[in-house]
C-alpha cells in the first residue's frame, strides 16, 4: 500500500465510493483530505481533459457546491444535472412495464451517462414510506451496475459518505490542535435532536458507520426510545436513552435528527429537552459542537451553542471540498 501524500496514491484502488467499506485506510484519507486543504492545486493535472457528472434527485448546497469546487482544484469539468426537475423520470426497477409516470429506464440512462463522463455522483433521497425499498438502495446500485464508470455517493437512502469522511476530517483536525495527554481515545456522542418533521436516518447510519470502522474514539449514541438506528451501523457503539448520562466527559458532540427506523419513517417524540443547549454542554469536557446542516435553530441546536465558541460546523462543513478532492483523486488514480 503507496502511504505517500500529494500526487501519489495512499489507498488501496477505490472502484466506487458509497460506504467506509470503499476506503481500505481511512486515516490515511483523512491525511490526503489535509493534506489538499494546505496545497488546493496540488494535483490539478490529475483531472485535466476529464468530466464528472453531479446527478442530484433531491436538493443540495454544500454538496453540491464543495464537489463542484474539489473537482476544478483537480482540473475536472463538472457538470451538474437536476434529474428531478430538469431530466426524464427515471425507472429503477428490473422488468418494469413502464406504463405509469416514468419515462426513461435507468438501463438506457445510465450507460449513456458512462459515455459522457469519467466519474458519476449521485445524489438520491429516501421515500421513508418502505424500509426494505429504502434500504435496498436499488437508485446507486443500478447507476453502479449501468454506468460502467466509478459511482460517488453525494448521500444515499442510507448512507451520507462524504459528509462522514468530512466529519472525521474535523474531528482529526481538531485533535491535532489540542492536547490529548490525559486520554488515549475522544469521547464522541451522536445524539438525536428535535425536528418539525421526520428525516432520514443518512447521516446518522454514515457517521456510526465511520466512527466504528476508524475505532480510535470513545462512541456513544443516545437518543430517545423508539428512534434505535439499524444495528448494522452501530454495533460497536454504546446506546443509551439518557442523553446527560451520555454527555458526560464528551469531547465531540454530534447532534442529529433521525426518524424511526423500526416503525419506518415516523415522528413519535419531539421533546424540546433533548435540544443541546449551554447548560447541557457544562456535562462536557467543553466538547465541540457538531451538525451537517442545514440546522432547525432553537429546534435541534439552541442559537448560543451554534453562536458559540463551542460551534465547529463552519469549520466541518467548509472540510467538504476537501473530503471531495481526496476521494475524486483516489477515483481518478485508481481508473488511470
């Protein structure tokens, strides 16, 4: 395995990028991810004469905008595409007799895509109407099986990748400016937060996800009764329902809402106590305060954490050009 930093590979070929399970060395993404934020152009050749495809099926800002940024600091073209307001509707499912609203089938699609460009990302949305259709992820498999090109997940029906890699990016960063001589692992919450409506379980599954599979940190999610995640993601994890109990001694807190996944897709608690506040966070070893955005203000995080001097989410959500640009070169390398 190349460990070298810069213009030289430090991973094992990345084919696709979906899961943790893509990266065979995480910290040593992480270190190109740094790397690239010190030096933006370094490898701006890499790209040169070659065009990425950003696929969208639901909304996006930082996503959208920091993939579009690490691909022209690697001298990529990217070129966005709104297939839910601007493309034909796709069908996914094998066989379909396309009778209905859909109008062109992914197996016609996708190859043609393959043909355009050298690399696919693709944004797509959960219903939360059907956990196993969800959880299938039928709409990036099938990109993946047609395109014949490497696939990036820009977030899935389950997964959030790219914002997973930024946050251990953050976490990474952060530690390397203080001083950890009086504990050999971070403590890291994930805790649940109120929201006016149920959400995906994306970023939540990704970041148990990652932080699992890193193993350098003390994880713990809390979150009220019924909003369990899918064991898949976060065995390794503690789980408790007592968010101060959690809290306690944490150095990272990541505050997210997620619906339920059990009884799919539903809202049964919004109790406005577990929003993270000043008061919760004195629990704490003065732990910084995460979000993926966009945030509820008053809803999920209080205005005085996210105004704080304990708020990073600035400083997390500007890391995702460079989760982008590491994995967009990886990708480029790989397929040289």
């Amino acid at each position: 395995m190349n460990k070298e930093i810069g213009s030289q590979s430090i991973v094992e070929p990345m084919k696709n990028f979906i899961s943790v399970k893509d990266v065979k060395d995480i910290n040593g993404l992480v270190q190109k991810s740094l790397h690239y934020k010190m030096h933006p152009f370094k490898d701006r050749h890499v790209g040169v004469d070659k065009r990425v495809g950003l696929l969208f099926l639901n909304p996006s800002m930082r996503t959208r905008l920091s993939t579009q940024v690490a691909a022209q600091n690697l001298g990529l073209e990217p070129i966005l595409f709104n297939i839910d307001k601007e493309g034909w509707a796709l069908e996914f499912e094998e066989e379909a007799i396309m009778s209905g609203n859909t109008v062109e089938h992914v197996k016609d699609a996708a190859p043609i895509m393959g043909k355009y460009f050298d690399i696919l990302c693709i944004r797509t949305f959960p219903s939360l109407k059907n956990r196993d259709d969800d959880y299938s992820e039928l709409f990036i498999k099938q990109f993946i099986k047609y395109s014949g090109i490497p696939v990036v997940s820009m977030e899935s029906a389950t997964l959030h990748p790219l914002q997973s890699l930024t946050d251990i990016i953050t976490i990474k960063e952060i530690l390397s400016h203080e001083s950890q001589a009086k504990k050999t692992k971070p403590k890291i919450v994930l805790t649940w937060a109120p929201h006016v409506k149920p959400l995906p379980q994306c970023v939540a599954n990704s970041f148990a996800q990652w932080v699992n599979a890193w193993g350098e940190a003390e994880f713990v999610i809390t979150h009220p009764e019924d909003y369990e995640l899918d064991p898949a993601f976060t065995k390794g994890a503690s789980i408790t329902h007592n968010q101060d109990e959690a809290l306690k001694n944490a150095d990272f807190v990541y505050v997210k809402n997620w619906s339920t996944y059990n009884d799919y897709g539903k809202i049964y608690c919004n109790d406005p106590e577990w929003m993270m506040t000043n008061e919760k966070l004195k629990l704490t070893n003065r732990a910084k305060v995460m979000h993926c955005l966009p945030v509820r203000r008053n809803v999920e995080l209080s205005d005085e954490i996210l105004d704080g001097p304990n708020s990073i989410v600035t400083q997390q959500a500007s890391n995702r050009v460079w989760a982008a640009q590491a994995v967009l070169a990886e990708i480029l390398k790989s397929s040289s």
